[in-house]
C-alpha cells in the first residue's frame, strides 16, 4: 500500500458568509468547521499525512497550533484563489506520496469510508469524485428565447470532495493549467482538461458544504450529539529571577527579573494548559514536559498550550470559554491584558472574546506581594460530545 496524502483547503476568505471571520473558523458546537473537518480527515485510516493551507497572513502561533494536530505534517499559505491554495499545498506533498486527496475545510461531516473509497478508487483508476444525484429539478435560462428550459436532472450529478488522484496525474494537471491559463471550479475540472478520465464515487447527502449562512444552522442540526461539558481548572507559579526574560501569556514583557523555570517560565500559559489537560482528563505538563529531561530544557510554553490544545482537539473537544487570573505586584496586568489574550486566543485558534485575563495582588502579603514570584490560576470550560457507550450518539 502506498503513501496517500490529503489536502485540506482553508485558504479562503469565505466572502459569502460576510464580514468578519473567515467560514472555515466558524464555531460548530463548539468547535470551528476546521478543526471538525481535521479530526473527520484524520480519522480516515487510509490517510497518512495531512497538508494544511491556511490564509496568507495566519498568525504564527496560529500555524504552530494546526501543525500540532494529529497527521499534519505541513501548513502552507492560502492563495488568492482555491487553485493557488492547492497549488501551494501541493509543493509540500512528499515525492513519495502516490494518491493525494484534496478536501474542503468547510465539509465536515464526510466520513472516514468516503476518504477510503476515494484513495481505493484513485489509486486505481487514476482519479476519483464524489458524486451524488439532483433531487431537484434542473431548468437552464435561454437568453435567447428569454425563458426557462427544464433539463434531463438524469444527465447531471453534484460534485463533492474529497477528491483523489494519483499524485502525479494531479501534479500534472496543475502544471499544465498554470502554463495555459485554466482556472476550474474544483481539481477534477483541471484533470479532465489534462486528459484524464475521472470516475465516480457514490457521494454522501450529509457531506454538506457550508458556504452560507444558512448552511451552518444545517450543519448544526445534522450533528447527532449530546453535548459533553467539561471544566478544568490549571495553576502555577515561578520564582523571579534576574537575567531572564518575563513571558506571560505568549508575550515578552518589560521587566527587571523573568520566571525561573525549565521551560521558558511562562506562569500563565502553564496554567492555561494544565486546566485544558484537567478538562480532557490527561495528565498534567510534567509529564508531557518532564523537567529532568534535557530535550525539554527552555522549551516555549506556546509549544506546550499548542500541545494541550492538540491532545483537546485529537479527543472532540473545543474551547467554549477560559477565564484565567495572574497574581503579581508587578508588573500591572491591565494594560497587558489584551495582547495577552489576543495571544492565547490565537494559540487556541479561537476567538478572543472566548479568553479572559485579568491581574490580581495580594496587597502585600506572601511571595506574589514581596515581589519574589508570580502566579496563575485558570479555568477552561470546554464542550465535547458524549460516547454512545454513555447515552450519546456521538458524531
């Protein structure tokens, strides 16, 4: 058996949706489309790695959050167009990969047999879509007649993805069109143009694209689970030292004296991610991050919080609401507090309005007041579904 690799297309702008977030970062139940989309993808048995096209211009931490998450090996720049995504993500295949699937972030609810059935498919045959029947009737506009004519619905299918070639046919394609000029509306269309002949696959009603709003209240009903609420609660503290840099939340702070610690001493992110472990119900950061190990020597605790926010995803859960607290004299806390939770948030991968971050003292009295330390307390409250074996259906 080969190697198969997906694509997962999140480049985009999602216009349609409107302003404001782009529609692959929308939440669903708690969990944006994206981050369903991956653990749908992941979850294919047939899939061996995954290439993630992100918008140009994604934050970082951002990037370094997904590159986390299971399977993915890469996360590339989003282009203009969903052409130039696949492009892009395609330069980061590995020559050893022979099928690539190629899948839209905003369908999440294709199944991990449509993944297979479309690697099997592609391997063989050379090219694979997912197809499924018009319910509807079909009518085209005559400009000329000005009037509607009814057409045989017979004749037409709708196209969904994933869709799967062997990586050279696909890599092919894309050369020549970007030679030629050829846009087309999904990858299969620039295959076909190539020469190739492309089979069906039976498709999925469920796998439904989001692409307006009214989709996304679909998609909510179609999702057959009971929600699975769990709370967290993550604490810490560090010692101040002179001669090291002051981290909080992700960002270097103006400070005579930093955190001594292991990793970079970052008090606040260790409590973030000790209550997302404690929500998950995994083991807390010293055993993920042992501090009597030299590979983890000065670890960044954004590489930590990006671990906590993985192993949280890789289970089905998402983010709903965290409110954490740093204890300190100094330095004050409130003029800091939004970039610190525009940090975490982005880390996350949620929306900032999800992240609370306030400052504390302790008017004087013990470590935090004699300025000799500072601590963090906080408190995730994440939302997941339940199991069937405990009464839910899942997803």
């Amino acid at each position: 058996m080969g190697v198969t690799v997906a694509i997962i297309v999140a480049g985009g702008a999602g216009r349609r949706m409107g302003p404001g977030v782009p529609k692959q970062f929308l939440p669903l139940a708690g969990r944006s489309l994206l981050d369903r989309t991956l653990s749908a993808t992941a979850a294919a048995a047939c899939v061996d790695a995954i290439v993630l096209a992100l918008p140009a211009g994604t934050p970082p931490e951002a990037r370094e959050t997904y590159r986390s998450l299971p399977k993915v090996m890469a996360v590339v720049d989003g282009g203009a167009e969903r052409q130039d995504s696949v492009r892009n993500a395609l330069d980061a295949v590995p020559g050893e990969a022979d099928v690539v699937l190629v899948h839209d972030a905003v369908r999440p609810f294709a199944t991990p047999a449509l993944f297979d059935r479309c690697a099997s498919l592609a391997r063989e045959h050379g090219a694979a879509v997912p197809v499924i029947p018009m319910r509807d009737t079909v009518k085209s506009w005559d400009r000329a007649a000005g009037t509607l004519v009814t057409r045989d619905r017979s004749e037409f299918l709708r196209a969904q993805t994933p869709q799967g070639f062997r990586a050279g046919i696909l890599r092919e394609a894309y050369g020549r069109a970007a030679r030629e000029g050829k846009e087309g509306t999904d990858d299969a269309a620039l295959v076909e143009a190539a020469g190739y002949p492309v089979v069906a696959v039976p498709g999925e009603e469920g796998n439904i694209k989001v692409t307006l709003p009214e989709d996304l209240r679909m998609a909510a009903g179609l999702l057959s689970e009971d929600p699975d609420f769990r709370i967290g609660l993550g604490g810490d503290a560090h010692r101040l030292v002179e001669g090291r840099d002051l981290w909080l939340g992700g960002v270097r702070v103006e400070h005579p004296a930093g955190l001594l610690g292991h990793s970079d001493g970052d008090v606040l992110l260790h409590a973030v991610a000790d209550a997302i472990y404690g929500a998950i119900g995994d083991r807390d950061i010293g055993f993920h991050f042992p501090a009597g190990k030299e590979e983890t020597r000065g670890v960044s605790s954004r590489k930590i919080l990006a671990h906590a926010r993985s192993r949280m995803a890789s289970r089905g859960f998402g983010l709903v609401g965290l409110d954490a607290v740093v204890v300190c004299e100094a330095p004050r806390i409130a003029p800091l507090a939004d970039s610190i939770r525009a940090s975490i948030a982005g880390i996350l991968s949620v929306p900032a309005e999800r992240v609370s971050v306030k400052g504390k003292t302790t008017e004087g009295m013990g470590f935090e007041g004699r300025g000799e330390g500072i601590s963090a307390w906080a408190v995730a409250l994440l939302r997941g579904a339940l199991p069937a074996a405990d009464g839910g259906s899942g997803e």
